[in-house]
C-alpha cells in the first residue's frame, strides 16, 4: 500500500478439503474471505504477496499444482475452468458486455473442450454436403451443451440470446453459475453464489453446487448466506479479520452444542430464526489489526488474556470457548485424490 504499509489480508489460514465435500467459508464483508479465494487463482493485484501452500491433487492422473507459486501461464491453460471452476462475487463485472450469454456459453464450452460439444466438424476431404452437414451437427452439438449447462444453473433458455445488461442481479449469477459448472473442474470456488436470489433461487442454485460436489468434486463456498451453508455444507470455517476462528463440523456448528468461537456463534445468534441479536460494535480495519485477539472489543467473554492473539486449538481460537466437543481442526483426509490442502503464514 502507499507509505510502504502491509495489510495482511489472510493469514494462518488453514484448511483441506476433500473430493465429495462442501466447505462453507463464512463471515462479515471484509474479512479476507475472497481474498482468500483470489489468491487460489491466482487473481491477486499485482503488488500482493503470498506464502504458505496450496496444493491442488487430481484424481484423473494430472499433476499436482501449487497453486500459490504457479506461473500466470500454467493457471490460464491448465486450472482456472478446467480444474477450477469460479463462480464470481461480481458477475456483471464478470460477463462479457457486448456479447450474449449464449455465445459466452458457447465459446465456454468450445474452449474447455466438453465431450461431445463441436466434435462432429466433418472431415476436410470429404464431399461439400458432407462437410456442411459435420459442421452443422457440430453447431448443433455446441448449442445443445451450452442449453444443458443453462439448465444446471437454473437460467431460462429464452434469456440465452440476452447481453448481460439486460438480466437482473440474480440472473446474472446464474449466468456466471452456468459458466462455471461447464468445464466440471474438480474443485469449485463459489463466491457469494446466492447474491441477489429469493429463497427458492437461492436453494435451486445451492443445490446444484452440492450436485456438483455430489459427483465427487470439491466444493469451497464464500458466502454471508448462513441458511444456504447449513443446507449443503459439510464443514464450516468461520474468519474474522483475515483469521480462521473456527472450523467445524456443519452438523455441529448448526445443531447442537453449536459454534464454540463467541463470534461464530454471535452470527448464528444474529439469525431472524434464532436470537435475533446482532453483535455489537465493527470489525477491526485489517491495516489496524490489535496484537491480542481481533474480537475482544466486541467479545463478552473478554478478560486480560485476550491481550495475547490465541492461536487454534482443537478446531477454535480462542482464550474463552463455549463448552462442547472439539472439533477437528479441518475435514478428515482422504487419500483420494483430486482436493485441495490449503495453509497460509
């Protein structure tokens, strides 16, 4: 930053996330959560940093990628789309203006290469009829591919032919939904997916992404939408001010004895179907962060050893937990291969 000011936006964040599960990243606005997802593609500013590891397995026999040292070239024909698939925070600014949603679709789908989409392109030695006829299955072919990949995202097929300009906040996501399920990368980093949808949207769209998972792919979901993640999450990691304050079980965390962070559970609390209490006071500024704990301004369990930063400890950071079983520190490993293990300094 200007004047040679660091701002450590995540840091000690540490998670795996195995092929088949969905882990649910929640939080307030601000806290490092797309940051976090950023610097997995490789979409960090220029003048950002990194260390730590993230390694990105395959189960299709390709090789393993760090993805927090890979080369822009590496990340742009290898990962993002073909074995990271992303679904925007943005996606007005994400979309192609001047183009319609099927022809973003369709250049989608050609470009990751998706089976059986274009590949009827008719032999170039062969008679004129024949080549025109390959090449109009084939157009058929790319049509129908960017139509089902529609379809999985819950966008109408009569809003295909639309420019982004013309859909609404909720259609565009679900525009930028459908682009990102069409390569089925094996791990997907959904973004706020839910933003602008009404309930029913919300739970079509979240639903597709657990199908998504369901079929043996990851899923890490960033989303403020504590009701979509206890719909389909497996686990949840909770951050506050660039940190990773807890990470649970979803079963837990939602049910019985509930979150064991007081801030994790101040946002549970917060719920209209719960206490309804909202908690006190702001988050810090993460340029201003305090030595000790970043909550205990906000935190009623303060005491003097909030004044020294806890580090994680049985899946929670904290000096004061609430009571219950600890939780694993991350989801059980798998030696299947074709996650992510995540671990920031």
């Amino acid at each position: 930053m200007r004047g040679g000011h660091h701002v450590h936006a995540v840091s000690g964040a540490s998670f795996d996330l195995a092929p088949g599960s969905c882990l649910a990243l929640v939080g307030e606005s601000g806290c490092g959560k797309s940051v976090l997802a950023s610097a997995l593609l490789g979409l960090l500013p220029g003048n950002a940093e990194t260390s730590g590891a993230a390694h990105l397995t395959a189960a299709d026999g390709a090789p393993a990628v760090e993805l927090l040292t890979a080369g822009e070239r590496q990340l742009a024909r290898t990962v993002r789309g073909r074995r990271i698939g992303l679904v925007p925070q943005s996606p007005a600014a994400h979309l192609t203006p001047v183009r319609t949603i099927r022809a973003q679709l369709e250049e989608t789908v050609r470009e990751l290469g998706v089976a059986g989409a274009g590949a009827a392109g008719g032999g170039a030695g062969g008679a004129p009829a024949g080549r025109r006829a390959g090449r109009r299955a084939a157009r058929e072919a790319l049509r129908a591919a960017a139509e089902l990949a529609a379809a999985r995202a819950a966008f109408p097929l009569d809003h295909l032919d639309r420019h982004p300009h013309q859909l609404s906040g909720g259609l565009a996501q679900r525009a930028a939904s459908a682009l990102a399920l069409v390569g089925d990368a094996r791990l997907l980093l959904a973004d706020e997916p839910t933003t602008g949808l009404d309930r029913d949207l919300i739970d079509h769209t979240v639903d597709a992404l657990r199908a998504h998972a369901d079929e043996g792919r990851a899923l890490l979901m960033i989303t403020h939408d504590l009701a979509a993640a206890e719909r389909i999450a497996d686990h949840v990691a909770v951050m506050y001010a660039g940190r990773i304050v807890e990470h649970a079980d979803a079963a837990t965390f939602f049910g019985a004895p509930g979150p064991r962070h007081p801030y994790a559970r101040g946002l549970l609390d917060a719920l209209p179907g719960r206490a309804f209490a909202p908690i006190p006071g702001l988050p810090p500024e993460l340029g201003a962060l305090p030595d000790g704990c970043a909550f205990a301004a906000r935190c009623t369990r303060v005491d003097a050893r909030c004044a020294v930063r806890p580090e994680p400890s049985g899946g929670v950071a904290c000096h004061h937990p609430h009571p219950g079983p600890a939780p694993a520190d991350a989801p059980e490993k798998s030696e299947e291969k074709g996650g992510l293990r995540a671990r920031t300094a």
